[in-house]
C-alpha cells in the first residue's frame, strides 16, 4: 500500500472513531484518548490530526454536512417532482433509522459544545444557514406561486418541524416510530398546501 493511501484509510478509521464516540458515547466522552481507542491506535495518531477537543468536534460537525449533503443531492436528483424532492430531503433528516439517528445525536453534541466556543458555533450557523437556504428553494420549486416571505416562513416551520421530530426519535425512538414520523411530515407537508396531490395547482391556477 502507498504512503498516500495508507494515511487515507487512517483518516478513514479516525473518522469513523470520532463519529461512533460522539453518536454511542456523547459529547462528555469525546476525547482523544477514547477515539484512539475507538480506532484502534495511539492518542499520538490521533493528536496529529486532530489536537485538541474542539478539532475533533469541527471535524463531526463536517462529515455530518458532507455525508447528509451527498444524500440530499442524491435525493434530489432522483425526485420526479419538486413536491417529491422536498419531502424526500426533508424526511432524510428526521431520525428513521440507526444511521440518522446517530447524526441527529451528533448535531445535538455539536450544538451543546459549540453554545460557548465561537469558532464552533459560527461552523453551526454557516452550515445551518446553508440548510435553511436549501429547503427554501425547494419550497420556492414546489410552490412557485408563493411570496419569497411565505416561502421562507414556511421552510422554516418545515426545519423546524422536521428537526424537532428528529431530536425527539433520537433521544426516544420507541415513543417516535419511523411511520409516525413520516406521518407527522406529510400531514405538516399537506396543512401547508405542499402534498403531492396538489402538485401543478399553482400553475393551473395562474394559467
């Protein structure tokens, strides 16, 4: 195996030991000494790439966007509707099964840590607010007859909404099924008037 390789598949198992810390132990328990452990090497691996604490959790906090934003992507692209890609990006953040249910546990952590750690907090807004814009374009797609301010109202009740849930299944799975939970978006998705049945209204309406 080459050099190069070689220390991709150590930053790989470091990944996945920050991540499984993080997600099975919590926020208390992610120190360098328990992902070296996790990974199967010395805390000298591990303080090479990650020296203290607070890189550990920006280095969580970053592979949750990149996992979550290929799976969105993805989701998207597959979509045979802009109705159907807004319920499906959305419903990928709720806690449905062990894998989002980690991340929801990891985005709880990240947010404790980062309340009093500027640097923390500002890589929670920024990819926050690069959510935030995404599920408004896809409700400006979904209902093109919207104001700009009721898109951004309503997107924002649908975050909202959506992140609520998943905190709520993470913390407590067996009181919040996955059926449930998608129950409860598509009953928010039609109060709102963006059910799949009402896709093209808007345009028929204009037309």
């Amino acid at each position: 195996m080459s050099r190069t390789a070689d220390r991709s598949a150590q930053g790989e198992t470091l990944s996945r030991a920050v991540w499984s810390v993080l997600a099975e132990q919590g926020l208390e328990r992610l120190t360098v000494r328990a992902v070296a452990a996790a990974a199967g090497c010395t805390t000298g691996l591990v303080m090479h790439r990650f020296p203290n604490r607070q890189a550990l959790l920006l280095h969580a906090r970053e592979l949750l966007h990149r996992v979550t934003r290929a799976r969105v992507e993805a989701l998207e692209a597959e979509a045979g509707s802009p109705r159907a890609a807004l319920r499906a990006v959305l419903l990928q953040g709720m806690a449905l099964d062990e894998q989002t249910r980690q991340e929801a546990i990891v985005w709880m952590g990240f947010l404790a840590a980062a309340v009093t750690d500027d640097e923390l907090i500002a890589e929670h807004r920024r990819n926050n607010r690069a959510w935030r814009e995404r599920v408004e374009r896809l409700t400006a797609a979904a209902a093109p007859e919207w104001t700009a301010g009721r898109v951004a109202t309503v997107a924002l009740a649908l975050i909202a909404m959506t992140e609520g849930v998943a905190v709520y299944a993470a913390a407590d799975p067996a009181a919040f099924p996955p059926a449930d939970q998608e129950r409860m978006l598509d009953a928010t998705l039609t109060a709102h008037g963006l059910d799949a049945a009402g896709e093209g209204d808007g345009e028929q309406r204009r037309s």
